[in-house]
C-alpha cells in the first residue's frame, strides 16, 4: 500500500503541497503579506484556489497523461469545494479570522477558471 503511495507522490504530492500551505495561511492571525493584499483579498483566493484545482486536475489525470473525465472534472470539483467550506470554517476559530461564504464563491469561481482552461487547453491539443 505504502509503495503504491510512494509511486504516486508525483501525481498527488503538488495537491498536498498546496492543500497544506493554504491551511498553513488561514492558521495565521496575520497572515504574511496580508497588508499588502488587503485591497486583493478575492484576486488572492481566485488564483489560490485555480492552482489547488489544477494541482487535483494533475492528480486525477496522472499528471495531464489521462482525459479529464467527467467523473474527474466532479471529483475535482467536489474536493475543491469541500476543502474551500473547511478552510472557512477552520479561519472562523483563529483569531482575528472570520469565516465568509464570498469567499468559498470566490474560490470556486478559481476551481472553474482553472478546469475550464485545461479543457480548453487540452481540447486544441487533440
């Protein structure tokens, strides 16, 4: 089992990655950079969001070797939205930190740009 994982860490580690480091950013009270993205906080969500999906994308498409499926696209989809509801609500229990549901549309709006793209992207390449 724990081969099988290892020999897929090129597939999934980005997804990892990133799904950590933006649990890591809404832990913080004050997150870094904060001051400077005050005025962007939506533009910020929107590309955050875009490259968690395309590292899931990356993923379930063994590394863009594979269709974009509709059962992927939903998967894709589904995890970002899931994950997008639990990052809220882990910032509603950090101080300073409110939960907000703009938010999760904004991040959904990043998940459908994204997989938009690579179908568009992928669709010219066939």
């Amino acid at each position: 089992m724990v081969d099988q994982w290892i020999k897929h860490i090129d597939h999934w580690g980005p997804a990892v990655v990133c799904a950590a480091l933006i649990f890591w950013f809404s832990h913080q009270s004050d997150p870094p950079g904060a001051e400077w993205f005050a005025a962007y906080d939506y533009v910020g969500h929107f590309f955050e969001y875009g490259i968690f999906a395309f590292t899931l994308v990356w993923g379930v498409t063994s590394k863009l070797n594979h269709p974009l499926t509709g059962k992927s696209l939903a998967s894709v989809c589904a995890v970002s939205l899931v994950y997008a509801l639990s990052d809220e609500w882990h910032q509603q229990l950090i101080p300073n930190r409110e939960a907000s549901l703009a938010d999760v549309a904004v991040d959904m709006l990043g998940v459908i740009a994204c997989v938009m793209t690579v179908c568009g992207v992928r669709k010219t390449n066939y």
